[in-house]
C-alpha cells in the first residue's frame, strides 16, 4: 500500500522538485543507450541511399546507361521519398517508433536487395523510386523520436551524434563497396550485384531487431527507474507545452508557418550538395585513373575528415549562445570549396577542396536540425520535420539529377559543380534572412 502511494505521488510529483536526479548523469545514460543502435541504423539507411553511386562504376556500362539516365534513376529514390514521407512520419506518431521503423528497415532492404537484379533504365528507375517510398519516413522519423527522448539543451548533441552517420557510412562503405565491387564473378554475378544484395541484408537484421531494441519512449524503458522515467517525462511535457504555447503544436501549425517551408528550402538546397556530390564522387574519383577498388579508398578520405569536423563545429555550435552563424558559415564555405574545385585538375588539389566541401556539408547539417526541433512539438514536430526532411529531399532527386544532365550536355564536371555550389550559396543566403525560429513568435 505504502509503495503505491510513494509512486503515485512519484509520478505527479513536478521534476523541477526532483533534485535526487541528477539530469546529466540521467541523460548520459540515455544517449549511451538510444544512440548506438539508431546510429548504426542509419549508416545502414545511408550506405544503401548511396551505394549505387559504386555499382555504377560497371552497372552503367552493363545496363546501358547514359549519364543522364543514372543521374535520372538515382534521384528519384528521393522523388519516392517525398511522396510517402509525410504519411510516414504520422503513422510513426500513432503507432509508435518501434513498429514502424522496424517496417521502414525491414522493406527498403528487400527492395534493395531486389535492385541487383535490375535489367535496364527502367527497371532502374523503378527500383530506386520504390526504395524511397520504403524508406520514407526514417530520417524524420528518427529526429521525432528524439523529441521524445531529449530535452532541447540535449537534443542537438543526440543530433550531431547521429549524423555522424552520414561520414561514417562513406567512411566505412566506399572502400568496403569498392572491394565487394571485386568479387566480379562470386556465384555467378556481377560485382555490382555483390554489392548490392550485401550490403542491403544488415537493414532487414537491424529492421527485426528494433523490435526489441527500440522502446517508444522513457515510460517502456526498462533500464530507468521508475523515478528516473517520471522525471524525464515531465521535463520533456513540461518543454513542449512552452513550445506549444508559443508556436503550436497541431499539424496545421508546421503547415502554416511560413518558416517551416523556408527551412525546407535550406535543407533542399544542403541536400543538392550532399546527395549530388555523394552519389557522383566515385566517378569524378574514377577519373584519376583508379582502380574500383582505390576509388573506395580515395572517397573515403573527405567523409574521415568530415566525421571529425561536424562533431567539432556541433560541440562549438552547442556551446554558443547563437547557432545560427555556425549554420550560415558552413554552408557559405560549402559553397566557396565546391566552386574552387570546380577549376583544378590536379587530383590533390582537387581532392583537398571536396574534402573542405564534405566537411562544410556535413558542418551545416549537424547544426541545422536542432533549429526546427527548437521550435516544433506534438503533431507539429511529426508534420513540420517529415515536411522539411521532404521537400528537403527533393534536393536528393535535383542534384544527382542536374549533374547527369549537364555532365553528359558538357562532358565535363566543371559546370555541373558550379551549379551544386550556387544551390549552396541560395541555402545560406536564406538561412541568413530567416534568423533563428525559436527567437520568434508566429
């Protein structure tokens, strides 16, 4: 009776006066928890986002494709993205994280594994379209998740640490792609197809495992005390019923503030650089005269360095009164590296400008997403973050799409870098203008 009691009291007890908690050793403990596993997910989500970008080395040659139906092809996985993102990222809020993002991993691995067996453009295209409609919904999905999860002082490094998988997916996967790429000829397929179906298997072990893995939130945390559980729950209503007061929380409030779609045009723009240069840097490699196998090796070098740089320029970000310069800057240099490598020819100096560009890339989008989510909560937070992340994505399908196009009109990679570097300059030029959402009222 006794112990009921101290628990009910627990429970409605305000977690300002719960000192017995210590919050950074509570949410230490959370971040060693919950990170792990959604980070190595989502090098997994990106490898499989990108690894065509490795197949094409010979796929191209081996389906007939010109450079505009690649580019073409490997855009529209973004295309499917945005369709089926917003849906997704709803159905995740009703049926919690742990079921759906355990169906997202689950199909886009079998799709992916289905894409080795393409025969042409179209059934190309088709694969890459049906991918991200399986994928929809896991980025933003993610990034809902740590609503649930971190308080805003604490959410910016669960971000920065998860996007970390983006370099170390790159980091990890061109020089694995580039040796499965080798094994030309392993029961009776080609190294494109070896790629392929390897490297899409982790998604569905993963997918099966979220569903033991993963809890949907502190309450069904089993490693929490009861006590630690209450205190995060109501840290974390007592921060977004503030948010909501000031900026909303329905999904008609993300949908009708206007600095939601502004923020999607930043991201758009981010993504045209990051998803354009992804996904081509294997072939502007390959022009060194590299093997497949020292291609891996060369693309891994900017996404090493670049691991290192956004984890710097997160922590100097987050101990800044001011996110927004960091933010700025990134994409600003972004922009200036790419153009510059746009004119040198020797592979050093070349190299040496796409790496300072990754870095700034990858700079921008650890600080980037903490910006909504300090503005964004309930329904809000589900719609305004699946709807940045899709429009956003939309870069995914411009950007590998604009260089294919032009790199086959010009026959160069000169004039289709000069252009990813301009969608540059527009996001930061933007993101100037708009200044800090959570600075300001609706």
């Amino acid at each position: 009776m006794s112990t009921t009691k101290e628990t009910s009291m627990d429970m409605k007890t305000p977690f300002a006066a719960r000192a017995e908690v210590n919050e950074d050793a509570l949410m230490k403990r959370v971040l060693r928890h919950i990170i792990p596993f959604v980070f190595i997910c989502y090098v997994v989500s990106y490898l499989d986002r990108i690894n065509v970008g490795f197949a094409a080395l010979t796929m191209n040659r081996d389906l007939g494709l010109s450079p505009a139906e690649f580019g073409l092809g490997a855009g529209l996985f973004f295309l499917g993205y945005f369709i089926f993102e917003i849906p997704s990222n709803l159905a995740m809020h009703k049926f919690g994280a742990r079921v759906w993002i355990a169906r997202i991993m689950i199909s886009w691995g079998v799709i992916s594994m289905a894409t080795a067996f393409v025969v042409g453009p179209k059934s190309f295209a088709l694969s890459r379209f049906l991918l991200g409609l399986a994928e929809a919904g896991f980025t933003p999905g993610i990034y809902l998740y740590f609503t649930k999860w971190f308080p805003g002082a604490w959410r910016g490094k669960a971000t920065a640490a998860f996007l970390v998988g983006i370099p170390v997916a790159n980091m990890l996967g061109s020089p694995i792609s580039g040796a499965l790429m080798e094994l030309h000829g392993l029961a009776g397929l080609k190294g494109w197809q070896v790629l392929l179906l390897i490297e899409a298997l982790p998604a569905v072990v993963l997918g099966v495992l979220c569903l033991y893995l993963l809890p949907d939130g502190p309450m069904q945390a089993r490693w929490l005390t009861q006590q630690e559980r209450s205190w995060l729950e109501d840290k974390l209503a007592s921060e977004q019923k503030t948010l909501t007061q000031k900026h909303g929380d329905k999904l008609r409030d993300a949908f009708t503030n206007w600095r939601v779609f502004v923020l999607a045009l930043i991201n758009f723009c981010g993504i045209i650089g990051s998803l354009g240069i992804g996904l081509w840097l294997p072939q502007i490699v390959k022009e060194f005269g590299l093997r497949a196998g020292q291609v891996g090796l060369v693309t891994a070098i900017p996404y090493a360095v670049g691991a290192v740089s956004m984890l710097l320029w997160a922590r100097l970000a987050n101990r800044s009164a001011r996110r927004l310069p960091y933010v700025v800057s990134a994409m600003m240099i972004a922009a200036l590296a790419l153009a510059t490598s746009a004119f040198l020819a020797a592979p050093v100096a070349k190299m040496l400008a796409i790496t300072l560009t990754v870095s700034a890339i990858l700079s921008f989008q650890a600080t980037f997403w903490a910006i909504p989510s300090s503005f964004l909560t309930g329904r809000a937070a589900a719609g305004g973050l699946a709807l940045i992340v899709s429009i956003g994505n939309l870069g995914g399908f411009v950007g590998p799409s604009m260089i294919g196009f032009i790199r086959q009109a010009t026959n160069s990679f000169t004039v289709p870098l000069l252009s990813v570097a301009g969608a540059l300059l527009i996001g930061a030029c933007a993101m100037l203008l708009l200044g800090d959402p959570s600075r300001a009222s609706r």
